[in-house]
C-alpha cells in the first residue's frame, strides 16, 4: 500500500485552512447581521432584545423566528414585525398571515418610513405623513385593556401615521397625527405602530412604552400561546444571479474556499488514473479496461484518496446531505421532511422513486454512523449522479 504523497497532504491541509477560515468568516458576518437594526438579537440602542428579554421574565413563551412566517406554528398567538423590512413577505407569508388572522392571531407591526410590503398583505393600506416631532413624553388615557397602566408614553422621532381603511381606529395621536393604528381582521387584530413608540432598547425602558408593548403581547398570548418576534426580514434577501453573475454574489471567504477545492479536485483528477490507480470493469472476455469518463476519474480519485484516510463514510455523508438538500430544493418540501413524502414530491417515475428511496436511506444510515467501503461508496457516487442528471438537479 503506497503512502499518500505529500502534495496531497499539502493540498489537503489548505483546504481545510480555508474551510475554516470562511467557516469563521461566514459566522462573523451572521453575527453582524443578527446584532444589527431591529433584530430581537440585537443589544444596541436601536435593536429589540429588551422586549424580548422583558417577555421571556413576564413568562410569556418568546421567540425569535428565523424562518419564514408562513412557516410558523399554529399556537402562535402574536407576531411583532418590525421596520425596517430588508427583504418582502412571500405569498405564502401573505396567505398564512390571511388565515391566521380570520382565526384570531395578533399582528404587531411597527412602522418606520413606509409600511412597506406588509401593506400589499390585505391588512389595510398605511403610510406616513411627516414626523413626530422631537422627543418628549405625551399623557395617555385610555379605557382600553391595552393600555391599562399606561399614563404616559415617551415618543422619539418617528412618521405620523394615515390609514385609508375606515374600520381603522386611531388608539394613540399626537398633534401631528396618528401614532398607533388598530383595526379587526376576521377573528384577528392588527396593530400598526409608528416607530415614534417602537420597543427599541434605546426608549422601551422610558415612561410606559414597555407596559403598552407586554399589555399587547400577554393579551394575545393567552392560554399558552407562543410570541413570535419575526426575524428573518431584517436580513437581506440573497439575489439569485442571472447572466453568470450567480457567482459575484457570494461571499468572498466562500468564493476563496470554492477555487482551492476547485483546485484540488482537479489536482486529484488528473493524478488520479497512475497516482491512485484507475478504476476497471471487466468486459465479457475478461479483458480488464479502464474507463475514461471524466466522472470515473472524479469519483475513482476521490474514493481511493479517502480509502487511504480510512474514511468512505466522509464521502458518503457528504453527498448524502447534498443530495437531500437539493432534493428538498426541487420538491419544494422541507428537508427534515419524512422520505416519502420527500421522494413522493418530486414526481419521479417509480423506478427512479425507488433508487431515490434507495439511496437517501443509505446514505441516512451511513450518517447516523453506519460503515461503509471503497466499493460502496464508488457504487453510491454513482447512483447520486444519475439521480442529479434524471431530475437536473445540477
């Protein structure tokens, strides 16, 4: 058995650099995007991790949602979706938000410059006229249980709001106009609040501004119901490239580490054939005949070099995950979604459904710790690919 030489170590070893260092890359600008603007994450004087906090103390079941709205479960009683909105709801987001509302949840909105998307999701039109003026504390009287407690409310600069709806009733108003905006929605109420009032770090703890936000929350999270604090709209949506510019959009550390691994494939490629041997099939004559497709040698290089390292099951698990991910990707269904249900929609023929069957449990059961060898993983390569090419997965 011949040692591995050392521009493969080497080779190797910078990959895994820089794997690394993306890894830590990405994680930093993540980092920075969930502790920035009105993110429940965040603990700057603009961000909103103090109502968060103050609603978890209060006992209320708070969370920070990173995923879709419409992807919410059904026992949430209250969703606060705070401006600035960097990227739309969707139209599932929008038709969630309909049957939702018409069974009785609370929409929060708070409103900064314009309402935004939010407006084209049948809840009534808003804008903005003008400003709040500066900052100063206003009285508050009020019947409602909404407010019970609220005296006085501390309001910063912010828009004004108007509605154009006439079943929208004005709960607070200054001078200038509307600061906060109510109506019913089916069963449902939405709340719009201008970010004059808004539960930023900054101004919640002034005057009554965190009790008029924790009367709003417990009202709707009653009988155990969850608080969602919508997240996922405070980052930038990732544009999906078009004309061969799918590659500038990503991240520079991901774009580094794709041109080394890049390299050492095509390092292990090319060697492939003499430095890790060819991989034969055997014609009817006993003749033994190298094959010379391109994928033959990826898949035959790739699998000797982790033979070496004494661990197929890498290989395997890695293309399994990729597998399922697009896999999820093209059936449109989550991926910890069961395997029927995933193979089922992706509308392949039944012989194909079964080699996806087939493989996605394989490739399961390797993950979960599973062993497997050269052979297998040579076989599963194989089968993935013609999974990819029968579904264009790419």
């Amino acid at each position: 058995m011949r040692r591995p030489s050392a521009e493969v170590w080497v080779l190797m070893g910078l990959v895994l650099v820089f794997v690394v260092l993306a890894t830590v890359r990405e994680q930093e600008a993540l980092q920075e995007a969930l502790h920035s603007g009105p993110s429940a994450f965040s603990v700057r004087p603009d961000g909103g991790r103090a109502l968060f906090d103050l609603s978890r103390r209060r006992g209320m079941r708070a969370v920070r949602w990173t995923d879709r709205i419409s992807r919410l479960p059904s026992d949430t009683g209250a969703i606060l979706l705070t401006e600035p909105l960097l990227q739309p709801l969707s139209r599932e987001d929008e038709t969630f938000l309909h049957d939702w509302l018409a069974d009785g949840g609370m929409l929060i909105v708070v409103v900064d410059r314009r309402f935004g998307r939010a407006a084209s999701v049948g809840l009534g039109d808003v804008e903005t006229a003008g400003f709040a003026g500066v900052p100063r504390t206003i009285p508050l009287q009020s019947r409602s249980p909404l407010f019970h407690d609220v005296r006085a409310l501390h309001v910063d600069r912010g828009p004004v709001l108007v509605a154009s709806r006439p079943d929208a009733e004005t709960v607070i108003e200054v001078q200038q106009g509307a600061l906060a905006l109510s109506w019913r929605e089916g069963k449902g109420t939405v709340v719009a609040l201008s970010a004059a009032i808004g539960p930023v770090n900054r101004t919640i703890g002034l005057d009554d501004n965190a009790v008029l936000y924790v009367n709003l929350l417990e009202s709707a999270a009653s009988k155990g119901k969850s608080v969602a604090f919508a997240e996922l709209y405070h980052r930038p949506a990732t544009p999906v490239g078009r004309g061969g510019q799918w590659w500038r959009i990503l991240p520079g550390s991901v774009r580094a580490a794709g041109w080394l691994l890049a390299l050492v494939l095509f390092a292990a490629v090319w060697n492939g054939n003499h430095r890790f041997g060819a991989l034969l099939e055997r014609r009817s004559d006993g003749v033994e005949t190298p094959r010379e497709t391109a994928g033959s040698l990826y898949v035959t290089s790739m699998a000797s070099l982790l033979r070496r390292a004494r661990q197929p099951e890498i290989a395997i698990e890695h293309l399994h995950a990729s597998l399922l991910r697009d896999l999820a990707q093209h059936a449109g269904v989550d991926i910890s979604a069961p395997t029927a249900e995933l193979v089922r929609a992706t509308n392949a023929p039944a012989d194909l459904a079964q080699t996806i069957t087939d493989a996605v449990e394989f490739g399961a059961s390797i993950a979960a710790g599973g062993r497997a060898t050269e052979e297998k993983l040579v076989s599963y390569a194989r089968t993935v690919q013609t999974i990819r090419r029968e579904l264009r997965l790419g």
